[in-house]
C-alpha cells in the first residue's frame, strides 16, 4: 500500500497530482475540478487521504478514504 496521501495541487499553469513524500504524478488538468476528481479516485483506490490545495498553496479539503489522517498540522 502507498505510504502517501494524494495531494491536487497548480504548479506551474496546471493542476497536478502527487503522492505525497513520493512523486508527482504524469497527469495534468487543465480545470481543478478534473484534477480534484482523478485525485479522489486514486485516493479511494489506495485507501489514503485526498488533499485538495487552493491555487496559492493553502489546504481547502482534505478527505480520508480508509485510514485515520495522521496528526500533522495544517
């Protein structure tokens, strides 16, 4: 199982995924809504947390998906 959380995030012009602590996913979305659904999916599927970043990098949303979030602030 991954270790990770997903996390949506924009970089750069374009809303990504990441596995959090690991890689950034290959996938880029032009609209965030694309990019928070294809992040909540694999979240689910990996039974991890979804953490949903606004355009200037702070936490809106953060679902859990099977597991007790770790207690990390913010």
């Amino acid at each position: 199982m991954t270790e990770g959380d997903i996390e949506t995030f924009h970089e750069d012009g374009v809303w990504r995924n990441r596995i959090e602590g690991h890689q950034v996913l290959d996938d880029r979305f032009e609209r965030k809504s694309d990019a928070v659904e294809a992040g909540r999916d694999l979240a689910q599927v990996l039974r991890v947390e979804h953490i949903v970043r606004a355009l200037h990098g702070r936490i809106v949303e953060r679902t859990s998906y099977g597991h007790v979030p770790r207690d990390i602030p913010g």
